[in-house]
C-alpha cells in the first residue's frame, strides 16, 4: 500500500503570534505477512521542496517543518488488537530519531496509541479508521521547550495498489496472482 497525509498546521504561541501551513508525508508499506510490516517514506515533503516556507506567522515570518526519510517495522500481536511499531527518522535538525509506540484496537473504528520518541518523550493519540480514510489525533507534551503541548490533526488516505490478477484481460494463466506467489 502507498499512503500519503495532508497536514494542516495551526498553531498560537502566546508571545510570539499565531501560524499556519500545510505539509504532505509519502511512503510506502510492504505487508511481509500477516503480523510483520516495513515501511519507508519522507515526512514533510513540501518543506523539502518550498524555497520560502510552509508555515505563514502572522508576523509574516515564513519557515518549514523538519523534514526527512524514515524507516520502520511493525509487528501485530493479541489476535491482531495491539500494534507495536518502531521508526527511525534521519532529519533536516536530527539525524536518528527514533519513535516507538503501541496502538490498541477498541473497535474496528477506533484505536487508541501510546509513544514514545527520542525527541518529545511521551505521547498519545486516537485513531479513527473509517476503511481507506484515516483520521488521527496526536497529544505530545513538549517537555523542555516553551511550546509545551503539540496537538496534531491528520488525515490520511490508503492507496490499495496491490492486485490479484483476476479481471485484466491479456493476462495469461501461467502468470501469478499474488505478489507471494512470485
């Protein structure tokens, strides 16, 4: 599966003025099995390429998030209700963040998260999963900083690129169905 998030960023630090922008993370999952994943992607991809900036302060002040690759893996376990995952991000500011969090499956809709990374420490968020359309919130209290608590909106959007083989005409018999098969 290829993803793709949109995010919206709007934020107020109380001495320093109010903010906007939008940035866009790609990447892609491999599905080794029923419980393992690998993924790979670029977090901020319009940061990357903007010369000015994604976030527009209010004091006409323009910058752009950290941006960057990654690469992860994830494991499934309970009878697929809890996720344990693991990334490392090299950055723009830090090279080998490295985050690991657990998701659990209420319901099929909803799934609650808990984290830790090597550069905000705790966080937590929710999950709503409404089939490709994902909708996530992310708590993550900035320990140190004078921002001290980030809220995070995203939603993101499941590209299904995998196919079976069945239905394209043209296709001979002999050919796998399925990317396991090869």
């Amino acid at each position: 599966k290829s993803y793709e998030n949109v995010l919206d960023i709007n934020s107020s630090l109380y001495e320093y003025g109010n903010a906007k922008g939008t940035d866009i993370d790609v990447g892609t999952l491999y599905r080794m099995n029923g419980e393992w994943t690998l993924s790979a992607g670029f977090r901020n991809l319009a940061s990357a390429l903007s010369t000015d900036g994604t976030i527009s302060w209010d004091t006409n002040y323009r910058e752009s998030n950290d941006f960057g690759p990654y690469i992860g893996t994830s494991w499934y376990t309970l009878y697929r209700k809890l996720l344990i995952a693991m990334d490392i991000r090299g950055s723009k500011l830090h090279n080998g963040l490295v985050n690991l969090g657990f998701e659990y499956e209420l319901h099929p809709f909803v799934s609650i998260r808990l984290g830790y990374n090597s550069q905000y420490k705790a966080t937590a968020g929710i999950g709503l999963n409404l089939g490709d359309l994902k909708l996530d919130y992310a708590y993550i209290p900035d320990f140190g900083t004078e921002m001290d608590v980030q809220h995070y909106i995203s939603f993101g959007y499941s590209f299904n690129t995998s196919f079976t083989g069945e239905g394209r005409e043209g296709v001979s018999e002999a050919a796998p169905k399925k990317l396991e098969d090869l």
